[in-house]
C-alpha cells in the first residue's frame, strides 16, 4: 500500500512555518509517498494552495478524514490533542514536539498508540547533519537576532569617517557560541561591528576566532570540557559560574548590542545577564534574547515584547526562525524529508523505522502506548541498578576505563588554547 503522508497546519498564532514545501512534496512523490496537506498550512510561508497542487499534493480542509488514515503526519509544532484522537494508532508522528515542556502531548501520544519522533533531539552524528533542525533553525535565528538588533538600535554598526566626524564601530557581545551563536558573530562581523563571544566550552574559542571575533571565557574547572559527550553545553559549577558572572559583567558594561542565546537541553534557559548586568549598559543600548520562550538568559526580558529598562531595549521575540518563514520552513521541510528518506525502503516503497539505529533511539518518543524516550520514561520502566546482570556490570567497567582513557586529552585540550588566556583580559 502507498504510504499515505499528511501535512498538517500549525494552529499557534505565533507559529508561521510549515513542514513541507512544494520541493519536498514533489520529493515525496518521487519516494512513492501520497501526499496530503491541510488547507492554507502554507499561507504564512508564502506557499498558497495552488502551490502544493501543483508539486502534486492533495489539498484537504477535512483534516480529521485525513489523519485517521495517514501512515505519517508532519508538523512544526506539537499536534493539538483533538488532532492526536483523530490519529490511527501505529502512525508516525514527526515534528517539534518539545516533550519536556510538553508531558501532556507526550502522554496522549502514547495514549494513541503512535510513534512520534521529535526532531529537536536529534543526535549530533554526522550522518544526522543533514536532519538537524536545531542547526537549520538556529542558522536563521542567529542572523535574525542581528537584525533586530540594529532595528532597535539607533546607531550604525560599522565605523564611518566623514567630514563630519568619524562614527566608531558598534561592539555587539554574543553569548554562548553554538549554532546561533555563530552566525550573530559572523553576521555582526559583515555589517561592520566589532564583535566578541563567550562559551562554557573551551572548544568553541577556535570557531569564534575564526570568525573574527574575542573569546571572552574564564578559564574552565581543571578537565572539564564544558561540554556533554552530545557536544552541547552543559551546566557548569557553582564556582564556575560565579567567575564567568564577574568576567561577563565587567564585559558587557562596554557593549552597544548583547545577543543571548545560550540554552541547556531539557532545562531551563540559563541566567546569564542580571538587572545589574542591564543597568550598567549605555543608554540606547539593545539585548535580545533568543532563549526567551525558555526563560531567558535575562530575566529582565518578555516572551513576545519589546521592553524597555533605563534605556536599554530588550527584544524578546517569539519563534524567531518563524521570523524568516519562507527559508525556515524550506530547510525544516528539507530536514523532515531527509529523515523519512533514511529510513525508507525504496524497494519496497514503505517505511522502515529501526528502532534500534540510534538515531530513532534518539528522537523516538513513544512507541506501542508507552513513552520510550530514555530521559522520559516512567521510573517502572526502568531497570533497577540490583538487578544489573554480571555482563552488564563489566560493560560498565569497561565504559568507566574507555573514559578514563579519554580524560588526559579532554583535560589537555582545557589547558591548550593560547586565546582563552588572551580572552581572560579586559575584552574588546
């Protein structure tokens, strides 16, 4: 039977990407996959009806027809719980499904007996690179902040000399050098501001260099990386912290533009720019904080709101990707394709789903009405530490050796870096 595949419109306000875009709907006919999406899902995109007609897809308004027969439902964000009723059991459900903010949506999943994968936490291997929403999002979002940056700011950020007078560089700091990170760097650094960084991970010095940009770090606690084996960043000490806090708060008392865009995996957004931190900023000044909808990195900052405080502008804008809706949603739509297309029998024309590649192990959610996420199941489900085998007490030997093995290198590469001693200083 041909895998019947729907597209489904994202009901949040503030939500303005879609998950298939014509190229990939005429990709998924290629595959053999029937495609069906909701009325006016793209209209925000600016992908109309006539669009997805034209690359060969059906178009619906009876949605709930629709799901009680698809084999595979695509979304941005979460499906409401009406939508997860309407859906057959056994059926894959893709999307950002945000289960650690979202147990209810996770429970009824299960309840409904479909396997849902959340593409957010996709593992970061190489031959995942090309299914990584985090990075395909997070790349706009980085060059949006930058933007709306500038929009507030009321100033030019590259040094102009005139007959008038010379008007000096704006200094934009960014903070926390992942994926977003980088592209506010790269895209500052274009438009002509000086621009400096900071990270937990000690790694993340050479890239923010390369860039053109000051690493601003302390230097990290004897052999920690400041990163999880993921190669996100990862909670850091107390003492840490309170080093890193001093550092940053001499640091951005010089800035024009801060850029915040530090977030921990299935935790709140750390806090990395106090009232204090605010009120030591120039007049005219902007922050924008890109983990807004996590809590912010300042907690000064709204979801969804412009504010302003003794004179600083803080830009909270939600779903900032969603800000850039035509490219978001082609390269979210790029990332859901190339996953369905990894694990699909072209043979056969159906889908393959191996629950034991470690990429479904990664995302998968639920699975046969129980949730089977290793971070998200129920204690019950998991094995108690007594009743470990003796083979799986010497696997564990062994990972504790293959660790320990690793240890030197990792403390090695924290002492290495000429740039973290040069990033200690005053800063730019």
């Amino acid at each position: 039977m041909t895998v019947q595949l729907t597209v489904l419109k994202e009901e949040q306000a503030s939500e303005t990407r879609v998950a298939a875009s014509p190229e990939t709907v005429k990709k998924l006919k290629a595959l053999g996959v029937s495609v069906t999406v909701e009325a006016g899902a793209g209209a925000k995109s600016g992908f109309d009806d006539n669009d997805f007609k034209q690359a060969g897809a059906t178009v619906t308004k009876a949605i709930v027809a629709s799901l009680k027969k698809a084999d595979v439902v695509v979304s941005v964000r979460a499906p409401s719980a009406a939508k997860i009723k309407s859906m057959k059991s056994d059926a894959l459900v893709i999307g950002q499904l945000n289960p650690y903010q979202n147990a209810a949506g996770v429970k009824a999943m299960a309840a409904q007996k479909v396997q849902a994968m959340s593409m957010e936490l996709m593992p970061r291997i190489t031959r995942a690179q090309s299914m990584d929403v985090l990075s395909s999002q997070s790349n706009l979002a980085g060059y949006k902040a930058v933007l709306d940056a500038t929009a507030e700011y009321n100033r030019a950020l590259p040094m102009m000399m005139t007959a008038a007078g010379t008007v000096p560089a704006a200094r934009v700091f960014v903070m926390g050098a992942g994926v977003a990170g980088l592209q506010a760097i790269a895209t500052a650094k274009r438009l002509g501001a000086i621009v400096s960084a900071t990270d937990v991970r000690a790694a993340a010095a050479e890239q923010v260099e390369s860039l053109g940009g000051t690493f601003v770090m302390v230097e990290p606690d004897a052999g920690d990386s400041g990163e999880t084996e993921g190669g996100y960043a990862k909670e850091m000490s107390a003492d840490y912290q309170k080093r890193q806090a001093e550092l940053v708060a001499e640091h951005i008392a010089k800035q024009d533009i801060v850029i915040c865009t530090a977030l921990i995996p299935g935790r709140p957004a750390p806090e990395l720019v106090t009232r204090k931190m605010v009120e030591s900023m120039k007049p005219g000044s902007v922050l924008v904080d890109l983990a807004v909808e996590q809590g912010g990195n300042c907690k000064l900052s709204q979801p969804g709101k412009i504010v302003r405080h003794k004179g600083v502008a803080l830009v909270g804008h939600q779903n900032v990707p969603g800000r850039l809706a035509g490219n978001a949603s082609e390269l979210y739509a790029r990332n859901i394709l190339n996953f369905i297309d990894a694990f699909f029998d072209k043979e056969k024309k159906q889908l393959a789903i191996d629950w034991e590649d470690e990429i479904v192990q990664g995302i998968g959610l639920t699975r046969g009405g129980e949730i089977v996420h290793e971070s998200l199941a129920p204690p019950a489900k998991k094995k108690p530490a007594a009743k470990a085998t003796a083979k799986s007490a010497a696997k564990s030997t062994v990972t504790k050796r293959k660790t320990t093995a690793k240890a030197p290198t990792a403390k090695a590469a924290t002492k290495k870096p000429a740039p973290h001693k040069r990033a200690t200083g005053k800063g730019a």
